[in-house]
C-alpha cells in the first residue's frame, strides 16, 4: 500500500469506510433530527449577538460519541480539531 498524501482525503475516506467508520454506522441507523426540536426547546438560545451558537445535533452527536467512546473533553476536542 502506498502512502497517502495531503490531498488523498478519498482515499483516506474509502479506508475508514472500510474499516467500519462509526459516524457512517450512525449515519445508517439513526435520525439525529428527531432531537432537534428538544435540543432547540432545552437549550433555548437567544439572539444575543457575537458568534452564532454550534448546531445542537452536531454537539448531540459528539456527545453520544464521546460517551460510547469513553473519551475526555480534552481528547475529544483534539480528535475534533
């Protein structure tokens, strides 16, 4: 097998893929927008100015993977980066 580049991202996908990605598993099984209106209704965020607020599904998610992962914040925000 070769090395990947920089620029392989397709290449890099297809094996993730391959291997069993989680996020695809996810993807497959369950409708996170079904949460949206309870995350929106709980977290109630308000037009305060400053910077937009991240999508309450994309912070669901990365919390359910993060618990099923047993994964600290730090290390969930280095993986994320």
């Amino acid at each position: 097998m070769k090395q990947l580049g920089f620029f392989d991202v397709e290449e890099w996908l297809a094996r993730l893929s391959g291997l069993g990605d989680q996020l695809e598993a996810f993807s497959r099984t369950v409708d996170f927008e079904v949460f949206r209106p309870d995350l929106e209704k709980a977290l109630a965020y308000s037009d305060q100015g400053g910077r937009p607020p991240f999508d309450p599904v994309l912070m669901f998610k990365i919390l359910v993977i993060q618990t099923l992962n047993n994964l600290s914040d730090e290390r969930t925000e280095y993986l994320i980066n």
